[in-house]
C-alpha cells in the first residue's frame, strides 16, 4: 500500500494541510500533533528524510527533473529533448546541476526524492493529478512544465493546447474539409482533455458535425500513427483530414497511408502538433503546431530559481498563489494539409 499525505491524515484524524505542514515544519502545528504525524509517518515509511526539519543543511544546488517513462533514450521524444535544453541553458547559468529520472510507476515515489533537492521539475503532459498532487507538498518548490493541476497551488508552465488545436482544426476547416478526424493522446490527461475540447470548438463554430468514431486516443509514437493508418483506410465511411495530436503520431499516419496506397494530401489531408525536428523532412513535409517547448524550459527554469531563492532568504510563501504562465502556439503550414510550403 502506497503511504502518501492523505493516508496519514485520514489515520489520525487530521486535515492533510496540517500533515504535510507537520512534516514540513511549517504553519502552526501543536508539538503534540506534530510529534504524532511524525512518529506515524517513520512507522509508516513514509520518506521524511528531506524534510526541512533538518535546519542546518547545505544548499545542495541539484534540481530534480521527472518525465514519462516512455520518454527514455530507447524511445527518444522531441519534446522532452528540446524542454530539457531549455531548462539546462537556464540552470547552468546559476550554477546548479540537473539530476534527471524517468520512470513508469506513478504508484511509487520515485528515487530521486531521496537526493537532496532544492527543486523539482515535471516535464510532460502525462503524469497523474493525483502523483502531481503529492509531489506539490515537497518542502522544496516543485513547477510543472507542459501539465498542472488546480487540486493544490501549483506553479506551471504550459503551452496553450486548445488554442492550438483550434487552430489546427481551424486551417482545415478553411480549406474546405468537413470530415475530419482527430488522433488525441490519452485520455487521461490535462493536455488531451484541451485538445479535444479546441477540437470540437473549431468544428461547432464552423457548424461542422462532429463525428465521434472519428475521435480515438493513441500513444505518442510513430508505430501507433502507422498501425492507426492501417485501420482507417478499412473505413467505408472515412475523413478527408485528420488532425494528430502529436508529430510522432502524424509522422506514423503519414507513412501508413502512403504503404496503404493513399497519397497525403491528395486522398488524406493531415496536421500534427509540437513542431518536431523531423516533420520538416519527411515527404510530404508536415503541417503542425508550433509550442515552443525550448522557451517553456527556458521560462519554467528561471521561475524555478525565483523560487529557490525566496525559500533560501526566508521569503516563500507557505500558502503559494496557483501561478501558470500559458505560451501562444503557432500554425506552421507545410505540405501535408494541401495549402502547399509556408514556413
């Protein structure tokens, strides 16, 4: 069973604000009620080691950085790449050292907690409120880059998704498609949900139906546009256009429709999203949705060290007001949609 604030909370009656100030030696907390949280925390195993309890430790200067599992080197991502980049021209700057981890088990706390933080970064749209939430009651300050949460305070950086996806489904609509399709990431998350919903509204404004067996979800990968591909030609009813919700996936459409005898555009008009290195370079070249992910790392890193320094001359807030910087995206229009080379 996963220990987390909540569950020691409900076991000792007491409201999860008060646990985690306990923990975190912070608000006014009785002696008695802290030395209770305490002792049930330790008998628990629930980590308290970097608890700012312990006053008189060095300023460590390492910065904690979390994404997705499916992110690692063996499954490279654009966008995790190009966020990092931007965090790490930030950092470097003031001389703190990124200490990096990806994982899959959002039911476990991850490692790097253990290290001794002066901050913690989450880069990806694909983590779980709910393990969101857990880690924003770190005694450190803890920002999100491409996701948030309103269940607690949070600082976050993320870009405009819905307004990119309207724009996406936008230019469609304007060169004359009315059945189109959409490949959303999972369901699940923050950064889908707004797709979806920017989606839809281009289509309702345009007074468009919106056909619903031509909405799915996919994993963030070329093989899933490919195998995607594969499923749509079968169609006897099917879209002239779809919009991806990320490169990969457009990338992997691109390709299937072409080995199922399609041509893009002509047969099938298609737009991605993220802007990535490679949808330049294919054939037909890729229509997308530029986010500016090295300016989200630039813009999330240097908020972080704002932070950072209020927590060190004593100046943070116990209480942080919910701070998200929201980043324009832009249309890049290609070859892939029709309307010929842009920039």
């Amino acid at each position: 069973m996963k220990v987390t604030i909540g569950l020691l909370a409900n076991k000792l009656g007491v409201s999860i604000s008060t646990v985690s100030n306990a923990l975190n030696n912070k608000g006014k907390v009785s002696p008695e009620t802290r030395e209770k949280i305490l002792a049930l925390a330790r008998e628990l195993g629930y980590p308290i080691e970097n608890s700012s309890l312990k006053k008189d430790k060095k300023f460590s200067k390492k910065i904690g950085v979390l994404f997705p599992w499916h992110s690692t080197a063996n499954d490279p991502n654009y966008y995790i790449s190009e966020v990092l980049v931007g965090v790490e021209e930030q950092i470097k700057q003031e001389g703190f050292s990124l200490l990096i981890e990806s994982f899959q088990n959002t039911s476990e706390l991850p490692e790097l907690l253990n290290q001794n933080l002066e901050g913690l970064l989450l880069i990806g749209g694909q983590f779980p409120e709910d393990f969101i939430v857990e880690l924003a009651r770190r005694d450190y300050p803890v920002l999100t880059i491409g996701t948030y949460t309103s269940k607690v305070p949070l600082h976050a950086v993320v870009a405009d998704n819905q307004a990119g996806a309207y724009q996406a489904a936008t230019h469609l609509l304007k060169l004359g498609h009315r059945n189109i399709g959409f490949i959303n990431g999972p369901a699940t998350t923050l950064s889908s949900r707004s797709k979806l919903a920017g989606f839809k509204q281009a289509l309702t404004d345009f007074g468009v139906d919106i056909h619903d067996t031509w909405i799915t979800s996919s994993e963030f990968k070329v093989e899933s546009g490919y195998e995607l591909a594969k499923q749509l030609v079968m169609l006897k009813n099917r879209p002239t256009a779809l919009f991806a919700a990320d490169d990969p996936i457009a990338i992997g459409l691109i390709k299937g429709l072409q080995d199922q005898g399609l041509s893009v555009p002509k047969d099938m008009a298609v737009v991605g999203f993220g802007n990535s290195p490679t949808g330049k370079y294919i054939s037909p070249s890729l229509t997308t949705i530029d986010v500016f992910q090295r300016k989200l790392g630039n813009h999330g890193a240097r908020r972080l060290m704002e932070l950072i320094r209020q927590r060190r001359n004593g100046t943070a807030k116990d209480d942080i007001d919910t701070y998200r910087l929201v980043y324009s995206t832009r249309l890049v229009v290609r070859d892939s949609c029709g309307a010929g080379r842009g920039s």
